[in-house]
C-alpha cells in the first residue's frame, strides 16, 4: 500500500494587497479616530455602524470608473439550489451603504440626518506599493437638506478636524468647488448633456495637477506626447472650445471676489453655472460668519477631483507643508481627504432625489502627515514592566504591577521563564517600555525597590562619559510604598 503523502502545512503569509497591523500603529490610529469622532459629535453627528457586506444591488455602479456593479468589489454568490442565490460584496466605502441605510430607515430617522461612520473598506484593485486592498475611511455626511449650510459645516469641521488631531494652521488648506460651474462652462463650450465628449473633458480636467494649463490645452485639442514619448490622442475639440475649460481650472484670483468674477467669464450665459456660483458665493459668506478665513478654507476652481460623482460643491484638504519623496526631492504632502454634494445617490433606493453632502478622511494619510510634522512617534511608550526575580515571590509582583494599574499607570509582570535577567530587559527593550521594576531577595528584606528609567538609560549609553553617567543615574532605588510616586515622577519626566 503506497505512503499517504502528508498535507502541505499552510503558508503563514498574508494574502496579496493586505497587510497586518500591529500594536503602535493600532494605537495611533484608536487615538486619531478618537480625537476625528469628537470633533464630529460636538458638531451634532451621530455614530452608525453599517453592515460590512451588502448586497452587490445595493452598492450599486458608485465605485469610481468602474462600469459593472461587482467589478472592483470582493463579491461572491449565496447558495441557492435554483442558483437564485443573492450576490453579496464587502463595502468599498461607507458612502453606498449610508445610501441604503438612510433608504431603509428614512421613516424612522431625523431630517436631516447626520451621521459619522469610521471602519475598513475593501477594493479588489491591483495593489501597489502603499495601495492595499483593504483600508479605513472616516466619513460624516448629512442627508436630506439641499442648503448651502451644510456643505459650509462640513467644510468648517474638517478643517477643525485637522487642527485637532494636531496640523497646526498654515500647514493646510480646505479648497471648495463646484460640479455645477463646471458643467457651465461644458455649456459654454457648446457640449450638450449628451454629447460623449462631455467624459472625455472631464478626464482632461481630472489630469490638470499633473501635466498644468499647457497639457490640458493639447489634450482638449489635438492632443500631446507624454513623459515616456507616447502620443495621447485629443479630444479633438477646437481652440475656441477649449478656452473656456482653461479659464475655468485658471480662474484663482487673490481673493474669493475675483475668483467668482473669473468663474462668471468662463461660464458666459450658463444658468447652471450661474447657480454654482451663487452656491459658492453663500458658502463663502457663511465660512466667513463663522471666522474661517481663506487661510483655512478657500474657493480654488483648480479642485477638480470627484468632479465626475458629485453633483454640487466639491472639497479637499490639502497639507500644504513639504516633505521628501523617495527620490529626496521635495514636494508638498498634498491630499488627506475630500468630499462633496451628491443628490442623487439615494435615489436608486427611492425614485426620489434626496440632496446629501459629506466628507471622507484618508485615515492611513492623515497618519502619515502627523508622523511627517512630529505629532505622533513611530514607537510609542510600552508598558512598564515589573521583573521577576523569584518565581515563587509572583504575588509580591501582582501586587506591585495591580498598583501601578490602579494609579492609572500602564503595566504588566514578565510572563516569560526569569531565569536570565537579561532576556527580561530585552524583552522590555522590544516593548519599548519606559522602566523596569527589580525587587530581588535583597530588596525585599530591605523593603526597597529599584527602578530602572530605560529611556534615559538608552540615552547615556549612546553618549554619556563616565563622569556624566555618575551625574544622571538611570536606576533609583525607592521605599516599596513610594514605587508608583517614584514611577509616575519618571514617566513626567520623560514627557516632558
């Protein structure tokens, strides 16, 4: 009889486009969700937790570009002996699943209705380096009021949000737009609603941060090479046609007045872009009333991402502050998150246009922007670690680690086998603890114990002379009743 081959153990890997997350970036993230949520409850928002699955009818054809319902979604089939079985997908964002919920629970909820939602999201996209299949979006939107003030509020509590979770003012800005001044100057131009070079004008405009005025002038037109030598075709569209879009992405004056008078030129005798810019004109005197200045929020018509999905004003924070690329050239930090109005989302669900507007922070970026200005350390504080030096001593060192907690002080025993002493400082070192706390036999015949400050440790280890290290010792020995006094005086002094 032949050997059973033996099944191929698992490979421990995580699947393509995914990553683990890990005590300190879980932490940082916690905290900056914690810090985002309260500014959106101070301004009135309520907290929804949505389903992660829904129905593939459901989330509908909203993710962008994407032209088949379950493309770009992580989608599969419930059984069903008739193979009648629903098409369920996770969330590729929180925007859908709000549509169906408010859809849903319309009678039963408040309007308008706001709500915050913050959790993962899931796209079956090709990944790349820093692009994953699965990442957290925080988003608050207002559902069922067609007025100005709402999308001013969300555009005033995201730039609260920035500066609370800790970018100072001056190292961002808030820009505003409009869809409906853009669609003025397709008016302008002469292209009617249903004319298919409507899309290819709006996938123009959407490169203007890349290629500048000269490139989109050539791919209105007749066309141009690109960075590799290849040709891109035009839109085959006339001189005279494309000036408008030009005076449109080129419009910012020095002020808010000049850059609606400009807008006013690109869309000629439009009446929708007329209203756009009314909108945007009310939006600006209702951000001024609440002293947000153009410091902090301004109507920049270069804002040109999302033009496609929203229906009205458009917005995206931008930090302003420059870091180094992967090539160590500079370059600014550039968008962490965006928004807009898009009426016509939840009308899928009820036939009827139900006006909404809202935001979405880019979690992971805003992350990266804090660690980029300082605010937030790649390694934050491990616990303090309380050593064992006898085994059968363990509840003298439950004691002194329950003292710590109930001071509010975050602590743990070494768990570990205590036999070498110095795997537990290592074991410390790896947990990025603070201090150590030794009590061996001789300690606790004298009622002593000795506190080890890691961190200043670390510090006169790499640079310290001798005479400085007898100066600034690192290890103290205490009275066993002053262990949490002694150790709370530490952890401020490293704060500090």
């Amino acid at each position: 009889m032949a050997k059973q081959k033996k099944a191929p153990r698992p490979k421990a890997q995580t699947p393509k486009g995914f990553r683990d997350y890990f005590g300190a970036e879980v932490t940082q993230r916690t905290e900056m969700l914690h810090a985002i949520a309260g500014v959106y409850h101070r301004y009135g928002f309520e907290a929804l937790e949505s389903a992660a699955v829904e129905t593939v009818e459901a989330l509908g054809k909203f993710l962008p570009d994407v032209d088949r319902p379950n493309e770009g979604v992580f989608a599969w089939q419930e059984f069903d002996e008739k193979d009648n079985g629903d098409w369920m997908a996770l969330r590729y964002d929180l925007t859908a699943p709000l549509a169906r919920v408010y859809a849903q629970h319309r009678n039963d909820l408040p309007t308008p209705y706001r709500r915050f939602a913050m959790g993962p999201v899931w796209r079956n996209e090709k990944p790349g380096p820093g692009r994953y299949r699965q990442f957290y979006q925080c988003d608050a939107d207002t559902v069922g009021t067609a007025s100005m003030a709402a999308d001013a509020e969300i555009c005033m509590m995201l730039s609260d949000v920035l500066e609370t979770v800790g970018i100072p003012r001056g190292d961002y800005l808030v820009r505003v737009n409009n869809r409906k001044v853009l669609n003025g100057v397709l008016e302008a131009m002469g292209l009617a609603a249903d004319d298919p070079k409507r899309d290819d004008v709006l996938r123009t405009i959407d490169k203007f941060d890349k290629v500048g005025e000269a490139g989109v002038r050539q791919l209105l037109t007749k066309g141009r090479l690109d960075a590799s030598g290849a040709y891109i075709d035009g839109v085959e569209l006339s001189d005279e046609q494309a000036e408008p879009v030009l005076a449109f992405l080129t419009s910012k004056a020095a002020d808010a007045a000049g850059t609606l008078d400009n807008l006013r030129a690109a869309v000629g005798d439009s009446k929708v872009g007329a209203e756009g810019i009314a909108e945007l004109e009310q939006i600006g005197e209702l951000l001024a009333a609440g002293g947000y200045g153009p410091d902090r929020i301004e109507i920049d018509p270069s804002v040109v991402r999302g033009l496609g999905y929203y229906t009205g004003p458009v917005y995206e924070a931008e930090l302003t502050f420059e870091i180094l690329d992967d090539k160590g050239r500079k370059r600014q930090f550039g968008s962490v998150a965006g928004g807009g109005r898009y009426d016509d989302l939840v009308k899928r669900f009820t036939g009827q246009e139900v006006p909404a507007t809202g935001l979405s922070i880019g979690v992971d970026r805003l992350l990266a922007a804090l660690r980029e200005k300082g605010r937030i350390t790649a390694d934050p504080k491990g616990p303090v670690v309380v050593t064992v030096m006898d085994k059968k001593r363990m509840a003298d060192y439950q004691a002194m680690v329950a003292e710590l907690r109930n001071a509010g002080i975050r602590a743990e025993v070494y768990l570990g086998n205590p036999k070498n002493f110095g795997n537990q400082l290592k074991y410390a070192d790896k947990r990025n603890s603070p201090i150590a706390v030794i009590e061996g036999g001789d300690e606790k015949e004298k009622g002593m114990v000795q506190i080890k400050d890691l961190i200043l440790g670390a510090k006169i280890a790499e640079s310290a002379t001798l005479e400085e290290w007898k100066e600034r010792p690192s290890q103290f020995e205490v009275p066993r009743d002053q262990l949490v006094a002694k150790v709370r005086e530490i952890l401020d002094g490293q704060d500090q």
